[in-house]
C-alpha cells in the first residue's frame, strides 16, 4: 500500500481526495454521505448572505461534459449556521467552508463560520476580473483567523490571478470552477433548451480536465502555496494527472453527482493500486512531477513493441499520413520516412505498442 497521506494547510488527510463544492454537499446529510463514502476532508456548498434563488432545469449531463446553471446555497447562511455545519462535523473530517463573493459580504459571513471552519474557500465565480475585489475578499476572510483559500474560474488568466492571490495573504488555491457559459440543445425535444435562467450553462465533467490541469500547471510554476486541482476527476489516474501537475489534493464535484458519495473512496483506493502498480511509495513522490520536465521535442518516430500489439488497427487509421501499416501476422509496423512525428499514434494505442522515443 502506497502511503497517501497528504499534508494540506497544516492538516493531515488521510489521502488527497475530496468534494468540490457542489450538490453533493448541499446540506450536513450530504456533507455526512461525502464522509461516508471515503472524502479525506469536507469543502461545503458555497454560502452567500442569502439564499439563491436557483433557476430550473439547472443540471444535464452528457457523459463527455456536464451542465449546470446552479448559483450558491438555497439554504440561507443563518441555516448553515445553526444546523447544518454542526451537523457535518459529526463526521469529524476537517472542513473547508466555501463562500462569496464580494469583501463586504465575507466579512460579515466569515467569523461567524470561523467555529466550524478548518479553512475557508473564496469563489470569486461573480467577482470582476480584476484582482482587486478579490485580493479584498481574501483581506476580509483572513480576519476570522483560518487559512484561506481561493477558488479560481477557468475563464481568468491564472497566472496574475494567483500571484495576486498570493499577495494578499491567500493560503492555498483551488482550481478550477465550472467553464463557460456553454449552450446545449435537446434536439429530440424539437430544440428546447437543456437549460433554465438565462437558458446558458456551465461546463463541467471530463471536458473541463485539461482546462483545469493547464491551470494547476500555470499556477504551481508562480505560486508556492498548496494548490487544489478540481475539474474532470471521476478515477485514480485522473489525480495522478493534477498531482503531477502540480496540485496536493483534488476535489469532485461532477463525478459524485452522476456516481453516488462512494466514489471518493472509490477514486482513493484506485490511486493507491495505480501508486502500487507504477512502483510509487507515496503521493509525495508524484507531486509536481510533470513541473520537471522540458517541454518535448519529437525528433524520431515512436519506437514500436510489435510483440504487444493486438492488430486492432486505431493507430493506423488515424495516423494521417499514412506510416503505420498491419504486417501479415496483424502486428504494427511502420514506414519510417512517412512519420511526421505528430506523436498521435502513442497516445492511441491502448495496449502500450507504441511508446515515446527516446530523445
Ligand atoms: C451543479 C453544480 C453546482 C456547483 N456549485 C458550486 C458552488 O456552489 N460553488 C463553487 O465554488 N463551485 C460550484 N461548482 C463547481 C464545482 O465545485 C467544480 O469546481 C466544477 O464543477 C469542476 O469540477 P467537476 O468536473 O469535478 O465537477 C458546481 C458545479 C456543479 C456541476
Ligand atoms: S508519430 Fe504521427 S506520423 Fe508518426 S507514425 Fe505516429 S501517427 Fe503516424
Ligand atoms: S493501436 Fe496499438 S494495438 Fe492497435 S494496431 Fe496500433 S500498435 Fe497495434
């Protein structure tokens, strides 16, 4: 068993994987479900000075991406207060409480949730693009005496944005939020929209992985503080992805609503077996991994493993100009001087037949 425990803000989880803030922890049941099915630690449903009042239909999924037009709580912050974060701490995790937006509104919400709070999470999601509301918001979170942590939209430069961050005394970043506004069409209900409000919607899920990634990446190049990846992440190899990135720990929000509370669990034990099977001892030794490496320069064709190959031709009907070909015995082969070296073909193969050359 590899050793996952990961050190985040002075806490210690027992493994990096938790929600995002999300349906999934709308309320203390939720919050209690998420303990329950394995989270290492509990991020809450973004509280603002007033309920939302939240449009319908505001949530499809489309297996490849998702959609929402979800806002903040429903519940007022009073609710919160009295019943709900008491009630998810029976789960005894630590807690990170998410709110917004504007530093007027975070200075009167984030004492009062300082009893419950091992940390606050800041969505600047409605906040201008300009650092400053946020470097304010993060002045007035820091007031009530917890690590702050801001939580940044994918549609911002990420650089600037976490310096800033940073600057202003900011503990960690969690990034990313939902992507857009996107549109979708119900084609077989003669082209209604998928979406209430303003009929626009947010993307989230597998599509949003490499968005989120490019920004764990950008952001752990300028910034020293912990950064938590979120975006896409639904299995082990996923969290492998955002820690070699650059992040500590990661959180899901999409992939615990369309699979159920036990897939925090679920995601850990498989990134322990994939630490297992890879040689790792523990997440440590993966972090920021990727950071190291030079930007790649393909010079030489892939070097191909005919013995592994299965014949099942993906490589070669997509390899555009036409080097790859099947032998007799349906085993890859190539004609060297036709590789343009796109490098395509190696991340096509799903049996390992074509591997990166060694530069
Ligand atoms: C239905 C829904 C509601 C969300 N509500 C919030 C929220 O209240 N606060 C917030 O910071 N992010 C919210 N998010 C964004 C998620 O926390 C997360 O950043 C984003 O969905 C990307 O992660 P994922 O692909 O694992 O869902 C919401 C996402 C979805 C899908
Ligand atoms: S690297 Fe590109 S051009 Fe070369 S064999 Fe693979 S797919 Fe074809
Ligand atoms: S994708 Fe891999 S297994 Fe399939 S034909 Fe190409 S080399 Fe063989």
């Amino acid at each position: 068993m590899a050793d996952l425990t990961t050190k985040l803000l002075g806490l210690t989880l027992a493994h990096p994987v938790m929600p995002a803030a999300g349906p999934p922890v709308r309320d203390g049941e939720a919050l209690l479900a998420c303990a329950k099915g394995g989270a290492a630690a509990l991020v809450t449903k973004t509280i603002s000075v007033k309920a939302a009042d939240v449009p319908t239909p505001n949530m499809a999924d489309f297996k490849t991406y998702f959609l929402n037009t979800e806002l903040w709580t429903e519940l007022p912050p009073e609710q919160w207060l009295e019943v709900e974060y008491a009630k998810a701490k029976q789960a005894g995790l630590p807690m990170i409480i998410s709110m917004g937006y504007t530093a007027e509104e975070i200075a009167e919400m984030a004492p009062k949730v300082k009893p419950f709070a091992d940390a606050i999470e800041l969505s600047t999601h409605y906040i201008a693009d300009d650092p400053k509301p946020m470097q304010d918001a993060i002045r007035a979170a820091k007031v009530a005496g917890v690590p702050v942590l801001v939580k940044m939209s994918p549609f911002r430069e990420p650089q600037p944005a976490a310096i800033a961050a940073q600057e202003a005394g900011a503990d960690g970043i969690v990034a990313v939020n939902s992507y857009g506004p996107a549109f979708g069409v119900d084609i077989e209900h003669g082209g209604k929209l998928w979406m209430g409000g303003k009929g626009y919607g947010w993307i989230s899920g597998p599509a949003l992985k490499p968005i989120a990634l490019r920004m764990v990446y950008d952001i752990a190049q300028v910034v020293d503080i912990p950064i938590i990846g979120v975006g896409g992440i639904s299995k082990g190899t996923d969290v492998v992805e955002f820690l070699m990135a650059g992040a500590t720990a990661v959180g899901v929000c999409t992939a615990a609503i369309t699979k159920g509370h036990s897939i925090f669990g679920k995601i850990a034990r498989q990134l322990d077996r994939w630490l297992d099977q890879h040689g790792y001892a523990s997440v440590e030794e993966i972090r920021g991994l990727a950071l190291k490496h030079d930007v790649p320069q393909m010079t030489k064709p892939p070097i191909l493993v005919p013995e592994r190959c299965t014949g099942c031709n993906q490589c070669v009907i997509s390899c555009v100009y036409g080097a790859l070909y099947l032998d007799e015995n349906r085993k890859i082969r190539i004609h060297e001087e036709n590789c343009e070296k796109c490098g395509l073909c190696i991340s096509r193969c799903p049996v390992n037949a074509l591997l990166p050359p060694e530069e």
